[in-house]
C-alpha cells in the first residue's frame, strides 16, 4: 500500500477511536509486535540497498507520526473523561443550607462526656469491665461477704451459667468490679474511670432494672483522705458548672472503703423544683471512701504500700438532677418526643473549656 494512503487510514481509525480500549486496539495493529508498521519496518531488510536508507527514514516518520498523533488522541479521551466525571460528580455548593432533621444525644451519653471530660482533665483515663460478672469480682473481691443484703436474690439478677468455680453468673449490680479488673490486669498507680450499666432488680420513679454507674480509682503510694475530697468537691463544681456549689462529706458505710462517705452537694428544694447549688438542703449524690485493704489484699496489691480511695456515682441521677428530668423510667422508653425535648445537639462535643452543656 502507498504510505500516504497507509497514514490517512490510520488516522481515520485514530479519530474513529472512542475509547481508550479502541484507541490501544489500533495501536496494537499497527505499531504492535505484528503492527502493520511494524512489520513495514522489518521488510527493509528485503529491499535494494540502495533504496533502504530513503524508505528507512519514510518509515520511522510514519511511525512517529502515528505515535504522536496515537498520544494525542488519548490525551483527548482523557481529557474528555474527566470532563465528563466532573460533570457526572458536580456539586452545587451555593445552594443554601437546610434544615435537615438531626437525631439527638441521650442525656445519659451528654452525661458520661461530661463526666469523662471533667475526669479526663484531671489525667484520669477510662477504663472498662463486662455486663456479666462473676461472684469474685462482683462481691468477693470486694469484701462483700456472703451474707450482705447486696448479694440476695430480690437485688441481684443471677444467670443460669456458672463460673469456674460452680458460682452463678449475675448481672454487675454496680461498676465497682471494674476496680477489681483494673487493679488485677495492671500496675500501680491507677486513676481511672469506669463508667457503664448496672442491673438490679427494682422499678419505680427513681429506680429502673438497668440504669449507669460511674467508678473512680485512685491508688498510689501517698493517697490520702484529703485527696478524695479535693478531687470529689473540684469534680461537682466542674460538672454543676457553679464554683460555689456547698458540699459536705457525711461518715457511711460500704465494705470495699474503709473510712466510707457519702458526699452532699447543697440545694434548694420547693415544691416541684430543684436547684442544685445553692440553698440550705442537702441531697446525696455518690458513694466514697478509702479503698479498703482487704480489697487491695485480693488484687495482690500491698496495703502498706499502696493505698488509695474510690468513689461510685449513678450517672442517671446526675443527668436527672442537673437537667431537671423527673422519671428515670422516661430514659429508657425510647419516645422521640422525650429525647427532642431533653436530648442534646450531636457535635457539640462536652468539654471543660469551652463548656460543658451549652
Ligand atoms: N458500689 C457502690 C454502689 O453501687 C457505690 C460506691 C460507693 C462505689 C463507694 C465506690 C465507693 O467505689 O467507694 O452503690
């Protein structure tokens, strides 16, 4: 074929080519290892001496030609093919926002942040136990003797598996084991919080079978009463969000702390209000005290060294307090209309600086 009619045709079939895949199909068949140019370029050996150096040099111009007018044309398709995927993925941006229905936090879940992010702030970290437990680290562990009203049936939600040692299974009835776990898997010191669910068997306005705990553990070498009460009185403060918020400690009774409290934030009662604050009532809000040695004893850990103190908080009651929520049994019914009215904006994320509940 004459060279002129040869290069027409392939580039007919080059701007034919309407795809990448058609595109290399030509090139295969001319420039390929049997291409027609190719094989043009291999024959030049057959020809007159005297006739290969100008058929030589007509040659590779064909094929330079081709292969640039081949990388042209896909440089087209490419261009072509982000044009259109541009197209294809456009977004209007200048479109006005709208309102879209947005979902709501549980205040259980605003609470825990809060929580974590004041504890947080005081080089606390979280730390985490199972829903199920066994007899050990639920009440053994903790100097829970098995005659403690904690342990019978009309409390405690027992399973029908049992543990290693032929106890029943149960359903933690406070995150205290957490502690247990804590000081068991790790090495002293410990400042942690463990907040989670707990179960007992009991209903009314204040009491649902699962509701939420949180844990405190401290334990170092030189660990003190007045530790306790600094960190507790800086904690109610941050999360009241009021500086002046009186408190009191009141002498109680658990059996994994030894001294036991109970701590107080003043407040003010009327008839169907409460005002966390200020005021000249008292209401309870946790549980504390000394970490007893006998609970240190069980983990391994030496009393004489190692001391410390913990507290439990139910995290329910403070979002019922601070938030004024009346029911406790109304956190768990699921109604949207209950969660729109007391739940909270999704990222707005709790923080100690630039705010706790805004
Ligand atoms: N575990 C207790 C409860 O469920 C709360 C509690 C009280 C936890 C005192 C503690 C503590 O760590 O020191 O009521």
């Amino acid at each position: 074929m004459e060279l002129g009619a040869l290069k027409a045709e392939i580039e007919a079939a080059i701007a034919a080519a309407g795809s990448p895949e058609a595109l290399e199909a030509v090139r295969v068949a001319e420039l390929g290892r049997k291409g027609r140019i190719t094989e043009l370029v291999k024959s030049l050996g057959t020809l007159p001496p005297e006739e290969r150096p100008r058929a030589g040099q007509a040659y590779n111009e064909l094929k330079r030609e081709i292969e640039a007018a081949i990388a042209a044309r896909r440089a087209a398709l490419e261009a072509a093919a982000l044009e259109a995927r541009l197209a294809r993925e456009r977004t209007d941006v200048t479109l006005p926002a709208r309102e879209r229905p947005e979902g709501r936090i549980h205040p259980v879940s605003q609470v825990t942040e809060e929580i974590v992010a004041i504890f947080a702030d005081m080089g606390f970290t979280v730390a985490e136990g199972p829903d199920v437990e066994d007899d050990w680290h639920n009440f053994e562990a903790l100097n829970i003797p098995p005659e403690h009203p904690a342990r019978q049936m009309q409390d405690t939600f027992y399973l029908e598996s049992r543990d290693a040692q032929g106890q029943p299974l149960l359903l933690r009835t406070h995150t205290s084991p957490v502690q247990i776990r804590t000081m068991r898997a790790g090495k002293p010191p410990f400042r942690i919080i463990a907040p989670g669910r707990v179960y007992r068997r009991d209903y009314d306005m204040t009491h649902t079978p699962m509701f939420h705990q949180v844990e405190g553990l401290v334990i170092d070498r030189r660990t003190h009463m007045g530790h306790l009460k600094g960190c507790l009185t800086e904690f109610v403060r941050a999360f009241f969000e009021r500086d002046d918020v009186p408190v009191r400690f009141r002498p109680s009774y658990f059996p994994f702390t030894e001294p036991s409290a109970e701590m107080d934030v003043g407040c003010r009662r009327s008839k169907d209000e409460l005002v966390v604050g200020e005021g000249s009532d008292w209401l309870e809000i946790l549980g504390c005290g000394m970490v007893h040695p006998r609970v240190l004893e069980a983990v391994g850990l030496d009393p004489d060294v190692w001391q410390g103190f913990a507290f439990g908080m139910g995290i329910d009651r403070v979002a019922m307090l601070k938030y004024g929520i009346p029911d406790l049994r109304t956190f768990f019914e699921g109604d949207l209309r209950w969660l729109e009215h007391y739940g909270f904006r999704p990222l707005e994320v709790p923080t100690t600086f630039g705010g706790l509940s805004r």
